[in-house]
C-alpha cells in the first residue's frame, strides 16, 4: 500500500475511533459499555489493512497466553488462543481446551478434534486453507468441566476481538455452550440446530459436539445436515 492510501486508512481508522463506535452484546443486542480491554489498546478492528489484522491477531494471541483474568488461568498448563487463517469461509467454536489442547497449546488437536477434521474436509474446509478454530474459553477447565458463567463472561471479550479481527464469512458453533453463548439462546442442542442465528451479521450455524457424536453415533446424521447447510451459506455469501 503507498503513503497515500496508508495515511486515508489512518484518518478513517482514527474517525471511527472516535465518532463511529457502536457496540453489540454476544446476542447482537446493542451494548453502551466499553469492551473489556483485552490488553492491546485497539477499539475498532472494522477498517484495517489485513497485514494489520495480523499484527493486532498476534498482540491479541499474546495477551491470551498471559492471561491471568479467571481462575483457569492458576491450573492451566497453556492457554489455547486459536488457529487458522484470516479471512476465512467458516471460524468453528468449540467450548475450551481438554488435555492434548491444554498440553499443546492448539485447539482440537485430540480426538475429538481429528473428528472435527474430518466433518470440515467433508466440506471442503480446513484450519490450514480457509477455516479458525478457536473455544468459548481459552484456558482448560478442571476434569473437562463446563465452563462456569464468570470464566465465560472473563474470556468473551477475547472472542469477540477475534471475531472481529479475522472475520469469518459463516460460524459453527459445536456443542451446547458455545451454541447458547454465541446464538444468545438459553435451549437445548436439538432445538439450537434448528435455524440459522446471526452475530453481528455474520450467520451461524450451530451443531453437535463431536464428543458427543463420537458417543452417539445416531447424531451423525444431524451433523451432515448442519454441515451441509454450513456450505450453502458460505456458497451463497
Ligand atoms: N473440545 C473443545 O470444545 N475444544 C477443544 O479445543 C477441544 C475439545
């Protein structure tokens, strides 16, 4: 980018910094408060260079992995910020790290997430081509617990900026909480697969975790469906 287009990409980055802030809750609902500062100083993430989002990406990773905001942070062993590339088709959301994410670093790298793998190739997607995989909460919990209310609400400001920052076309959301969480509906997994929700105008598809799919495998079937309507969305966008 010349001089030029770099300093007209400063003067509407500083605009919206200070006159064009609007932010919505997890729900899409409007929100009056300040996000949480994340600990990278950067409000609005919606005009930037893409090698800008990368750098803001990388602060951001950073800041998860010296996170200390919520008890997981005292018994983790290593936070689990996310990986893929920006700008993808689809970000997959799962709830957070169990033992081989918390002993690696990476999320969905056990068993369950080489099954994750699979559903995406299906569609042709994947973490290295054109998908981020990230949890709900970043730092395992204890016994591969869900995570409670205060360790949700302490890390939703780091997906929220993730969101923002690499600005996926579609969202799966795996399993009951990060579907709760992300569509803002308080109901089961069977009635959330039901449509198709919306956060900050990016659809989102919500299906079944595949622990649970690898412990009943009747719950393929509804996987495929969501899949399926997954690409059509990412098609048609
Ligand atoms: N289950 C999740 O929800 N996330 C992971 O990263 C691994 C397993």
């Amino acid at each position: 980018m010349d001089t030029q287009h770099e300093h007209l990409y400063t003067l509407i980055e500083d605009y919206l910094r200070s006159g064009y802030r609007r932010r919505t809750t997890p729900t899409g609902a409007p929100s009056s408060e300040e996000p949480a500062d994340t600990g990278t100083g950067h409000v609005d993430d919606r005009i930037v260079t893409g090698e800008e989002r990368e750098r803001r990406l990388s602060e951001l990773v950073a800041a998860i992995r010296s996170c200390n905001m919520c008890p997981l942070s005292a018994v983790r062993n290593r936070a689990v910020p996310g990986v893929g590339v920006l700008d993808p088709l689809v970000m997959v959301i799962g709830e957070g790290p169990g033992a081989d994410e918390d002993r690696t670093g990476q999320p969905f790298v056990g068993r369950a997430g080489q099954f994750l793998d699979k559903w995406l190739e299906a569609i042709d997607l994947s973490r290295e081509k054109n998908a981020y995989i990230t949890n709900i909460v970043k730092c395992r919990p204890p016994q591969n617990r869900d995570p409670l209310p205060d360790e949700r609400e302490a890390c939703i400001p780091y997906l929220e900026r993730q969101i923002a920052l690499v600005r996926p076309r579609a969202i799966l959301t795996v399993g009951r909480i990060s579907g709760r969480v992300v569509c803002g509906v308080d109901t089961s997994m069977g009635e959330l697969r039901k449509q198709t929700y919306q956060y900050r105008g990016v659809p989102v598809v919500a299906t079944y975790h595949p622990s649970a799919v690898l412990r009943n495998e009747t719950l393929k079937r509804p996987v495929w469906e969501d899949l399926k309507r997954l690409r059509d969305i990412c098609d048609r966008s």
